[in-house]
C-alpha cells in the first residue's frame, strides 16, 4: 500500500524540463592533430553516396589459417569440458 502511495506521489513532485535545440553547424567540429599536411579529412553530406569497393576473398592461407584455429578452439573446448568433468567426478 506504502508503494503504491509513493508511486503515485511521484509525478506530482515532478520538475519541468526545456528542450534545447541544437543547430547543426555548432554540433560537430573537425580539428587537425598533428602535422596540418599529415591528414586529410572530408567532409560527407547526408545526400552523397558511400564509396564501396570490393570484398577481397581470402587467400588459401588466410583460410586454411582461419580454420586451423577453429580447430585450436573447438580442441581446447573439448579438453577443458572434460577436465571439468573429472573434476566433479573427483569432488562427489
């Protein structure tokens, strides 16, 4: 009943906000860090397209990379589920 009372209490006590509105041209600023020559920073506006290139595939040895540490992981998963095991065997 106490909390009932005090949730319906509560937007009584409350406070008003304002809304601020933010103007665009003051929101963001781009500064140079470093050397002025050493980065170069454009611009994009809401109605210019992303460039996109290509997916590269992966090579033979990317991919035969990428599936021996699968095989690491699903080894080690293995091995530490059944150390697991045998050690809530031991401690029953």
């Amino acid at each position: 009943m106490v909390l009932a009372t005090g949730l319906a209490a509560a937007p009584l006590g409350a406070v008003e906000q304002a809304v601020t509105p933010l103007n665009p041209g003051v929101e963001q600023r781009i500064e140079a860090v470093g050397q002025p020559s050493g980065q170069r920073v454009d611009g994009v506006a809401p109605s210019v397209e992303q460039n996109v290139g290509p997916v590269v595939p992966p090579t033979p040895s990317e991919k035969a990379g990428e599936t021996a540490g699968k095989a690491a992981v699903g080894f080690m998963a293995v091995v530490l589920s059944i150390a697991a095991m045998a050690a809530q065997i031991m401690f029953i």
